[in-house]
C-alpha cells in the first residue's frame, strides 16, 4: 500500500518562504524506484489541481512557468523524501499542495499533467497573505 505523506505547510506573509517535504512508503522490494518520477502539484479553492514541479529519477527538474525561479524540487532518494522550497511567496500561491508519483517515467513527456500521477498524498495547506 503506497503512502505519500507531506508536511511543511503552514501560514507565511507574502514574501517568504516554506519548504514542504513528502514522504514515500509502502512501494514493495521488488519495484524499482528509479522508474518514477515525482511530482509537486497544487489545487486553489475553486480551481483545477496544477502541476507545479517535477523531478525525474536522475535529477531532471521541470517547472510551471508561474513558479520557475521560486520553487526548488529536490529528492533525497536514500530517504524516499522530495522536497519543495519555496521562496518568495505570494498570495496566488495560496493553495494545498500534493505531492504524486508518476504511473511511469515521463521522460519525453510533459512531466505535470495530474493523469500521468497514479500515487497522491493527501495534501498540506499554505496559505500567503
């Protein structure tokens, strides 16, 4: 049973930052990691769930335009953890976020569309005002 679990999340003032972490658990012995990618994504009231950030299994990153040069994805594969450090937050980030693992790899793909994620967390809250 796969586990995704994020935490950071909290209430900033425009201008800061947060780092969210998730945690992966549950994949069996068997499966071989390498062969995901990850994902950052965030889902505003009213609004349809975005890709934000994507890692792939050998550090390639990707960004949504809205984010790039704000938001960092890193991965610490010895400990399944993935990261999000946001810097400079404003108050259209205001969001939950979720992290997600891939159905496969998306190289050569658009790695942030959400019906390539088959493994969700269950969110963390940031709120910027």
């Amino acid at each position: 049973h796969v586990q995704l679990v994020e935490s950071g999340g909290g209430s900033v003032e425009a201008g800061g930052s947060l780092r969210l972490s998730c945690t992966v658990s549950g994949f069996t012995p068997d499966v071989d990691l390498d062969e995901f990618d990850m994902g950052w994504f965030r889902q505003a009231p009213g609004k349809e769930r975005e890709g934000v950030a994507h890692i792939d299994n050998i550090g390639r990153t990707a960004y949504s335009d809205v984010v790039k040069d704000r938001f960092t994805i890193s991965s610490d594969n010895a400990e399944n953890t993935h990261y999000l450090q946001m810097n400079s937050l404003n108050p259209e980030d205001t969001a939950i976020y979720y992290c997600a693992v891939s159905r496969g790899s998306l190289f050569g793909l658009c790695p942030l569309r959400v019906v390539d994620y088959a493994h969700w967390g269950q969110g963390t809250q940031v709120t910027v005002s």
